[in-house]
C-alpha cells in the first residue's frame, strides 16, 4: 500500500494489493521517483499512465504491462494486459514495484525488507526444490527463506543448497544476482560447488560462445551495408489491388510486419528480416505481399521450404492469390520427374519463372537464376548446416526475409533486436475464437460423437497416434465407428510419394478423417479441419500438444481438441499439470504463455543453433539473454 504524501518516505517498494486503499497522488509521486514516466499510453518498460479509474503501469521486470482497476480509493482489480492487442492476461493479488534507478536509500532499506516484499518475474512460481542460478556461485537448489542475525540485524536470506551440500545464504539486497533457472531440456542441471571452478568455466565458455554469435551478426550486417542491394520501387498500383483483395482485415502486427518489410526492401541496404508469429496469424500474408513487390520490379523470388508438403501448400497458396496478374509461379521438389526438374530448372535460369517454390532442391548447384531478388525462408532452423551456409551467401545477394512459427521469448527477443532486423505477429486473426480443449478418457463412445459431430458440419478430423507399430490397427477401429466416413493413414515410415498423396487428399477435402503421427505437427494450414482429436496425450510433451492442437482452429467456426488418455485418474502428477496446462490456457495467443515454460525456450534453441542451445542449458536462460544482450550493446558502443 502507498502512503500519503504526508507520510511519504523512501520506499523500498511500492506495493500494490487488491482490496487495499490507494492514494492515486502518492502512487504517482512514488512512481516518479523511482524513475518511472508519466505519460498518456504505455509503451514501453518505466511507463505508467491515470486515466479515471484505471491506472496502467509497465514495471521493468514484467513481461507486459499491468492495468489497476480502482473503486474508487480502493483497488478492485490488477490484470496483466497484452500492449498490442489489449487482451487481458493473468490477475494479480499483490505486485511488487522497484525503482527504475537503485539508490543508496533503497539499497540500505531493502536489507530490513521482508520476503513478501520480492519482485524480479525472477520469482514467479519459486517453490522450494527448484533450481535456482546466481551469477557469481552457479546452479543451486532453492531452499526457501531463513532468517539470520547479521552484524545484530535479524534479516531474511535467500537459503540456496550447492553440491555437497554447501549453503548460500543470500541477502535481499542481493537479489538482483540470483534467478529461477530454466532451461531447454526437462532433466535437471548439475549442481555446482561453493568456490569450485567449473561455474567460472561454464560462464566463461558460455560468454565466449555468446560474443562470437553477437560479433558473427553484427559482422554481417557490417556486411550487408557495405555491398549494398537493389532498392525496390514503392508500391505499384498492383500492388494495392493485390493487397485489397486479402479476405480477411489485417491485425494491427501484420500491418506493423508488411510496413517493417517496405522499408526493408526499398531501402538500398539487402533485407535480412525475421518475421516470428504462432501458428496460423498471418505470416505468408506478409511473405506473399513481398513476393509480389519483388515480381513488380521485374525481379525473381525463391521460396525455400522444409518439406514437400508445405512446398505444394504454398503453390496453391500463392497461385490462387495470385491468379489475377501475371505472375509465372513453378514447384521444384524431389517428386517432380527428372525431365521436369530440368525443365523448371532451365525456366528459372532463363528468367521465365518468376516465382520458384521448393524444398532445398533449390539449393542445388544446377540452380541459378538469372535475376534474384528476395529469398522467402520458411522454418530456416529445419535445414540442415550445408544448407545454412548456402543460404548465408544467398543473404549477401538478394533481400531475405525468414518465417517461423516458434514464439521468441520477450527478453531473448530484447537481446537479439540490436543485432538482427526482427518482427514479430502477436494478435490473432480478426474473427479467430479459441479452441475448446477437453480431456478425456478414451471411450468408442466418444469418439464416435465427436467425429460425426464434424462431419455433420461437413468438416474434417485429425486422430493423432503416435505409434507406427499400432496405427493400422487403430485407424481400423476408427473406420469401424464410423463407417461412412473417408479415412486414411499418414506416417513418416510409409513411401514419400504415397504420403504425399494422402496429405494432398486431405488438403483437397478428399479425406474426412487421417488418422496420423506427428508429421502433421507443422506447416499444414487445412482450414476446413477443426477438430483434434489426441490419442494418449500423456505421453506427449507440452510443446508437442500446443503445436499440434494449433492444427485446428483456423477458420472462424468452433474448434475443439480432445487430448485423450487411458485413465485420468492413474495419470502421473507431470502428466496431468502438462494436460491441464492445455486445458487452461486455450485462448488465443496462449502459445506466449505456455512457451515461456516449454515452448518458447525450446524454440529459441532452434533459432540460436545447437550450440547456443548448449550455453542456454549450462548457465539457464535468464542470464544467457543478460549476457547477450549486454555482448551486442558493447560491440556496439552502446553503454
């Protein structure tokens, strides 16, 4: 609670707690000198704006922004709320504000603070047993609080065990060098000791391979602005026609991602953009609307993808948007015939194909092209690191703007902004309602109900079954419930030409039911199927079931996920905390909620490579994007 302007004080902070009295004039006070800005709207961390009953402040160790609701001199509600979008998120009982700028009053107040009175996101679900990281003494146990007499002061100590059972005890004063460890594996980290060498080894290690992964991009960009590019024509009167003719109204990222990229491609310096959006919101817009830009100047564009499937899913994609202007648009891949593979091959170098979709066929040495303008990458950590290097000296010819659908972590994405152009699609399609996720047991019954329930509204069904060995025999008791229904397999294990049939059956509407493995776990944008159905969730991880129920849903009708299992009540405790985590968060834009726990951080591996991932695990996340971001600020000058 604020005190009044009377009893004001040097806080060591500022505490705010549903049904407690507010003075809004001291919060205001307090918030100025902890540094804070007064202003209009928030938009960035040390923001915070009164209008009326609603006061919204951006505390700098929060991942968004929070909204106080007061009645009137009391708080009714504190929210956490989406900066974009305006979507509510998590409520709060109690938050704990710091100072923007530590001083000397706060750091000797803050040794007689209390435990409750912890902030640093750092804490969030801090449970005795978790790992825990300081900056100075490595991984550690979290034990809980204990209370010491230091120099006569009875004070609260953070109490952190290390290998051999040696104890940290740490002071509130020092908490900004400790923090929840995460990592990207589930299995649990070494523990270090008190004093030994090994943390210094593993943090050094850990900078060396952060420095040469920041000096390797800020290197390539140094690049980029000395070759100089092709500088694209603004935009035709095509192109606004083309851009009309979208179906559906862009979402406040998409119009901020396809402005980011116009400046981009007009611009002489070779476009390098990485455009991060879930699944589903809106990124081939964005890619298409490039392409066509590209085309208007008589340039070629190659879009390069992971697998075939999604390689004839962008064919058709692109070929229907772009029916209406002359646009010459061909599909390489390893199922085209040799002589047709020539052919195209011979039409791309000669210039009469100006847009060439396909897997890393394209990068071949017998591809060329006569006249390269934009390189369109799709999930560019799916490639192999040959492919990689190809494709850094495609970055130093043409504009390259790469797509993936693995969120990135706010404070990765703070990290990486100096040092790589970055974009990012957060808002769900206008029109877009959530997935309706049940977990349930698995009954014939069930299933029956729910299959003929899609198919009355002449839709589609994925059965997820992740066992080769059984799938036949479970694809069998599925036909045998419903009889009418088209049902087919697909699995990794069968011929890639009969696979590739299957998928292009379902995709055509040919197919009411594919009763698959995790293939379908990316890529496929079927809009015409909206229900999931999981067999034996348990045994799949958090990230997996998020990505796979990301399947449906994509079209403005009711969609539903049914995680199944064999016995709810004999699932383990992980199990369940994983499934119900599903259930819970079923609103849109969930995937930045879940991920920070699973999916984000497996995904910023694969965005990093290998090794970064192998830094990440050794020193934990939080102070990995510490380092980085305070690696590129160097290189750059910048204090």
């Amino acid at each position: 609670m604020v005190k009044s302007k009377k009893e004001k004080k040097i806080f060591e902070s500022i505490r705010l707690c549903v049904g407690e009295p507010l003075d809004r004039d001291a919060l205001a006070a307090g918030l100025c000198d902890y540094g804070y800005r007064r202003c209009a709207k928030v938009a960035e961390e040390g923001d915070f704006a009164m209008r009326g009953g609603i006061i919204d402040i951006f505390p700098f160790t929060f991942e968004s922004p929070l909204r106080i609701e007061t009645d009137v001199d009391t708080i009714g509600l504190i929210r956490g709320f989406d900066l974009v979008s305006g979507e509510y998120l998590e409520d709060h009982n109690i938050v704990i504000l710091l100072p923007l700028k530590g001083s000397r009053a706060f750091r000797l107040k803050a040794e007689e603070a209390s435990p409750e009175d912890f902030p640093i996101d750092s804490f969030v679900d801090l449970e005795p047993g978790d790992h825990i990281v300081h900056v100075d003494h490595g991984i550690g146990i979290f034990k809980g609080m204990k209370k010491m007499s230091v120099a006569g002061k009875v004070t609260e100590h953070v109490e952190i065990e290390y290998a051999d059972g040696d104890r940290l005890y740490v002071p509130y004063a020092e908490l900004n060098k400790i923090q929840k460890y995460i990592g990207l594996h589930r299995r649990p980290p070494r523990l270090y000791r008190l004093g030994g060498k090994l943390w210094r080894q593993a943090k050094h290690r850990a900078q060396k391979g952060i420095s040469d992964l920041a000096v390797e991009l800020l290197q390539f960009q140094a690049k980029r602005e000395l070759l100089g590019g092709f500088a694209f024509s603004k935009d035709s009167d095509w192109q606004k026609q083309l851009e009309e003719s979208f179906p559906y109204k862009e979402t406040k990222d998409q119009v901020t991602a396809v402005s980011d990229m116009k400046k981009d491609m007009e611009s002489p310096r070779p476009m390098d953009r990485l455009l991060c959006g879930d699944v589903g919101y809106g990124k081939t817009e964005v890619a298409l609307r490039a392409v066509f830009k590209a085309v208007m100047d008589n340039r070629q564009v190659a879009i390069l993808v992971p697998t075939t499937i999604l390689a004839e899913q962008h064919y058709k994609t692109f070929s229907h948007r772009l029916r209406e202007f002359p646009v010459n648009i061909a599909m390489l891949s390893r199922f085209r015939t040799k002589a047709e593979q020539m052919a195209i091959v011979k039409e791309v170098a000669d210039g009469r194909v100006d847009v060439i979709i396909g897997t890393h066929r394209l990068l071949s040495k017998d591809v060329s092209f006569k006249d390269l303008g934009l390189v369109i990458i799709d999930e560019e950590q799916r490639f192999g690191v040959k492919n990689k290097e190809h494709l850094k000296s495609l970055r130093l010819q043409a504009d390259v703007l790469t797509l993936t659908a693995t969120p990135i972590p706010r404070t990765l994405y703070l990290s990486l902004m100096g040092a790589r152009d970055m974009s990012t699609i957060n808002t769900p399609p206008y029109g877009r309602l959530p997935i309706e996720t049940h977990i349930a047991e698995y009954k014939p019954s069930l299933l029956r109900r729910v299959i003929r329930r899609e198919l009355e509204r002449k839709g589609q069904i994925y059965f997820i079954h992740n066992r080769v060995q059984t799938i036949e025999k479970v694809a069998a008791e599925v036909a045998a419930l419903v009889p009418k229904a088209r049902l087919a397999v697909g699995h990794g294990q069968m011929p890639e030409r009969a696979l590739e049939k299957v998928m292009s059956k379902f995709m055509d509407g040919e197919i009411d039911v594919l009763v698959s493995t995790t293939i379908v776990e990316s890529g496929i944008d079927i809009p015409n199927a909206n229900t999931i159905i999981i067999d034996r969730a348990d045994t799949f991880g958090l990230a997996d079931l998020y990505q796979l129920r990301g399947r449906v849903g994509r079209f403005k009708r009711n969609a539903y996920a049914y995680l199944l299992v064999p016995n709810i009540e004999t699932l383990t405790a992980e199990a369940q905390r994983r499934l119900e985590s599903m259930r819970k968060f079923a609103s849109l834009g969930s995937g930045f909620k879940l991920a920070m726990k699973d999916l984000e951080l497996r995904g910023a591996g694969n965005i990093l490579g290998d090794e970064q991932h192998g830094y990440i695990e050794s020193i934990g996340f939080d102070l990995y994007c510490r380092l980085l971001r305070n690696t590129v600020k160097t290189l750059k000058g910048e204090e």
